[in-house]
C-alpha cells in the first residue's frame, strides 16, 4: 500500500477516532502546533503520522 492510501484510509476512518491525551513541554507543544498551522495541517493528523511512523520503526 503506498502514502497515499494510507492517508486515504486516516482521512475516511476520521470519525472512529477516540480521544488521546499526553503532556509535553510547553516550548515543544508551541513548535508543533506552529508547525502544523504553517503546514496547514491538523494537529491531530499529524500526531497520527507520528504514531505510525514511530510504531513502524519500533519492530519487537
């Protein structure tokens, strides 16, 4: 499956999400909600791209 199917799958599948919270610096919390507003990105799409790509990575 290639990105573009992948984000095709988040985008449709929008509505199951269930809420997710954490804490993080301040400084850090500002850079990335900057960021996400420059990039004209959700921040919660975003926090999504994160999580995969960390799992994906995170092999056991």
């Amino acid at each position: 499956m290639h990105a573009g199917s992948v984000q095709a799958v988040q985008v449709s599948r929008k509505w199951e999400r269930v809420p997710f919270g954490t804490y993080l610096l301040p400084e850090l919390q500002r850079e990335f909600t900057a960021r996400c507003a420059l990039l004209g990105m959700e921040t919660q799409d975003s926090i999504e791209q994160a999580i995969r790509s960390w799992l994906g990575r995170k092999q056991a």
